[in-house]
C-alpha cells in the first residue's frame, strides 16, 4: 500500500512537472539562481571577514619552505627548499582590495560548489527519463567529491610547483622577483580551481558515453594519442620541468582510464536494457 503511495505520488508530481509553463520555468530558475547568489554570498562575507588569516595562511605560505608540499617533497623525492627568494607588492590604489575580494567570492563558489550543483541538477532532473534519473544517481556526491580532490591536488601539488618554479627562476641576479599580489594570487586561485574542474573529467566522459558520443573502444584506441595530450595540459598548468609534469600527468591519466571503465558500464546497462 504504502509503495503504490509513492508511486502514485511520483507520478502526480511528474504530471505537474510536465504541465508547468515556460514562464514556470523560468521562475522556479530564477529562484534557483538566487539560492546559489545567496550561498555564495554567505561564504564569501565570512571569508571577507578573515581575509587576512585566509590570505597568510594559504597564499603567502606557499613561499614558505616549510609548507607542507615542500616538505613531503624533501623527504619522499629528496628535492628540497632552502629559501624562495619573493617578495609582494601592489601597485594600485585598489589591488589589495580587489584581491581580497576575488578571493572570497572564488572561496564561495568553490566551498558552495556541492549545493551550486546540486540546484543545477534538481533544475535540469524534471525533464530526463527515469532510466536516466536512476542511472544518473549519486552524481551529486560523486561530482562534488572530483571537484574537491582536484582543488586539493591543485593546492597541494600544482600551485606549490608553480610557486616555486617561477619564484626561484632568476635570469640573472641583478633582477629581484617582486610580484604583484594581483599577478601571484590570480595564478594560484585559477591553478587551485581548474585543477578542481579537469578532475570532473570521468563526469564528462560518463555524460559523453551516455550520449553516444564516444565509447570506451573509441577511449582505449586513442589511449597512446590521450597520453600526448595529457602531457601538453600538464606543460600548460605546471613549470616547464619534467618532475612536475609526471607528477601532475599521472592523476590525470588515472581519471582518463576512470572514464573509460564509466564508459564501460554505461555500454553493460545499455545492452541489459536491450536485451530486456
């Protein structure tokens, strides 16, 4: 009795669903949006608040020897940090604000990030099949899990590496590095946060499959040739040495081979439909 409730009740419900409007729609996006506003907005005022903690604990640390990269650096790899030769500067009248503004509102959408997509995913649910619901379960947590693995992975590997890399490279001694805090806060905030968006890679791949788009045959035949490409993203994010290459390579060649075994199980419950 109490399942043929439900299922009475999930009908009626997809019923209104399908008989809203496009001004409905629209409406019930609106208040979507302004839900994720308001949540970014939280966030960022309570991190506008400790700016200067946030700021000197997770920014400028990264030129400190001891930050824990280094660290694990020096004792697993045997590369270690004496000193990083930087220093800060702004040059307008309005840089340290602006940054310390930019980075609240980025901490925001990063820290909202479960609860932006979710809103995104409860908008866009209504109108896929239940097969496709139910196939698409759990993408909530799954994606917000992946996003923050790579905002971790961009902290605490790649941003650590470019810090280093181009606060140690000198052409000659007579020229000092003094950065920008516009320039070394910019670099660190787009490494961190599309680290974390290259890691949704299995998502996509899973999204792709889905659609046919590709497959995992097609994902294995052109493995050799992704390894290429992969090798070109992490020159393009990491200091041009071979170390940081591999080292950013190899988590992205692990989401690569992620995504073919999520193409592999869109393909099983492809074929077991069919076969029903």
């Amino acid at each position: 009795m109490g399942n043929f409730l439900s299922d009475s009740l999930l009908l009626q419900r997809m019923n209104e669903e399908k008989n809203m409007s496009f001004l409905d729609h629209l409406e019930e996006l609106r208040w979507r949006l302004v839900r994720i506003a308001i949540s970014i907005l939280v966030i960022a005022t309570v991190l506008f608040i400790y700016q200067e903690w946030i700021i000197r604990t997770f920014f400028i640390a990264m030129v400190n020897p001891n930050f824990i990269s280094f660290r694990m650096m020096c004792e697993w790899f045997n590369v270690c940090i004496s000193k990083i030769p930087v220093s800060f500067q702004s040059t307008t009248m309005s840089g340290q604000f602006s940054y310390a503004l930019m980075m609240s509102i980025m901490g925001g959408i990063v820290l909202s990030f479960p609860f932006i997509f979710y809103q995104i995913w409860s908008f866009v649910k209504p109108g896929l099949k239940q097969n496709e619901r139910s196939m698409a379960s759990g993408i909530v947590f799954y994606v917000s899990v992946l996003f923050f693995l790579g905002i971790l992975f961009g902290y605490f590997v790649v941003a650590p590496l470019t810090v280093q890399f181009f606060g140690s490279y000198k052409i000659t001694d007579q020229i000092e590095n003094q950065f920008t805090i516009s320039s070394y806060m910019s670099t660190i905030i787009s490494t961190v946060f599309w680290s974390g968006v290259l890691f949704l890679l299995p998502v996509v791949t899973y999204i792709f499959a889905k659609l046919g788009v590709i497959t995992s045959e097609f994902l294995r035949k052109y493995r050799k040739h992704s390894i290429i490409v992969v090798l070109i993203i992490a020159a393009a994010i990491t200091p041009p040495d071979l170390i940081s290459q591999i080292i950013v390579s190899i988590p992205i060649m692990i989401l690569y081979e992620i995504g073919i075994l999520a193409a592999v199980r869109v393909e099983k419950n492809r074929k077991k439909k069919e076969v029903s």
